[in-house]
C-alpha cells in the first residue's frame, strides 16, 4: 500500500490542522466538513464537480482525524474554532459551508455563532442532540449511528469517539438556540429511512432556520457516498 501524502497544515491556536484545497484562487470558496471517523478524502468526488464549477474548496480533516493533530481534546466548541481558524489563516472572510453528520453539527454551530462569514449553508443529514427537557439520547441508536460511521476504518483517534457522543447524546439548547442565529440561505439533506437520523428530527431542524428547505434522497446516511451523482445536482443547484 502507498504511503499517504502529508496535506498542508495551518497551526490553530497550537493545533495542527491538515486541509485540502483546490480549485481558481479566485473563484468562490467552499468549505466542506466532514463526517465522524472520515476524513477531507470523502469528498474528493464532489470537489472535482466544484471545481469544474469555478469554486475555491477547502476542506479541513478535523481534529482527531486523518493529517490533523490528534490532541485528547474533541470538544464540539473546539471543532468549531479550528475550522474557523483555517479560514481566517487563508483569509477567507466570507464562504458556502457543506457539512456531512458530525460536520454538518459542527457547520450549524459555526453558522449560528459567525452568521456574517456563512453565505449559503448544506447540512447532510445531521446528528441534532437533545432539545432542553428531553432524555439523553439512547445508547442503542449511538450504537447504530457508530455502525454507519464505519468505525473499523484507520485514521483517526479513538480517544475522540466517546467524548463526541457524549456531547451529541446530552441535551444541548445553545445548539437549538443557535439554529434561529443562521442567516444563510441553508438545505437540510435527510437520507430518508434507511438513515439512522429520523426524518422528523430534521424537520424540527428545518423549522428552526429562517430560511430552511429539507429535501430527501433515500441514500441512508452518507448520502455524498450513496447517491452521489443526485447529492451533486441537489447541492449545485442550491448553491446556483
């Protein structure tokens, strides 16, 4: 097996954080965020589309994952924060924002809390925590939403994974709070029933941001993996 190419680094507050880029300099930026245990190679196919669209792609591996740093420390909050600090490091005020699972929690925090950098919002299929009152979610369906993260591959830090679903699985209302704060444009994707996230979760995430539509597309959850000729189409003609 060929050895993997070290991606470029940017020191984030002391963390190192592995990104890809690609596409004209000039050309509007992108920003895609990837899933729990994946990487920024997960969107190598959409990258290629983007880029024949005119589109500058940055796509950050997170923390604990791939190139990136793996520092003991994967609070949600700090997720957030170094994908903010690459941005600022390139100097990219203003961007489109796609997250997948993990990524789209972490791009809808990121949208709330800078509404003035995101310009159009994607969010695949995100994992919503408990809303304020609710129990903590059942660690049967983490079990499940473990299983189609495929947490048998290599390359990321399984330290991470506990402390990530703890958090997912506590009610978190700045999360839902934060959701009202989105001024972007945004699309919620549902991989529809096949999907460990329920359809009606993600209505009441739709509901939640001003200007909202959720589509479907029967994939399950890695819908850019699945069906990725019709998560193309979907995601260009909302950016469009």
């Amino acid at each position: 097996m060929p050895a993997r190419v070290p991606l470029p680094t940017l020191n984030v507050g002391g963390v190192a954080i592995a990104y890809r880029m690609d596409g004209p300099l000039e050309g509007p930026p992108i920003v895609l965020l990837h899933a729990l245990a994946s990487s920024a190679a997960t969107w190598t196919r959409l990258t290629r589309s983007l880029v024949d669209a005119g589109r500058l792609v940055i796509a950050p591996d997170l923390r604990g994952h791939g190139h990136s740093a793996w520092t003991g420390d994967y609070r949600l909050d700090s997720v957030q924060r170094d994908v903010v600090g690459v941005l600022d490091a390139l100097d990219i005020a203003e961007f489109d924002l796609i997250g997948h699972s993990l990524g789209a929690h972490i791009a809808a925090l990121l949208a709330g809390r800078r509404p003035d950098r995101v310009r159009k919002l994607v969010l695949e299929d995100p994992p919503p925590p408990p809303r304020s009152g609710e129990p903590r979610a059942p660690r049967r369906g983490l079990a499940l939403f473990l299983a189609v993260q495929g947490l048998f591959r290599r390359g990321f830090d399984r330290r991470m994974v506990p402390q990530i679903l703890t958090q997912l699985r506590a009610p978190d209302p700045l999360w839902w709070d934060g959701l009202s704060a989105i001024k972007a444009p945004t699309l919620v994707i549902s991989g529809g029933p096949r999907s460990s996230i329920s359809l009606e979760r993600l209505e009441e995430v739709a509901a939640e941001i001003p200007q909202c539509d959720l589509v479907t597309i029967d994939a399950g959850h890695r819908i850019h993996s699945t069906r990725p000729a019709e998560f193309r189409d979907t995601v260009l003609r909302f950016l469009a």
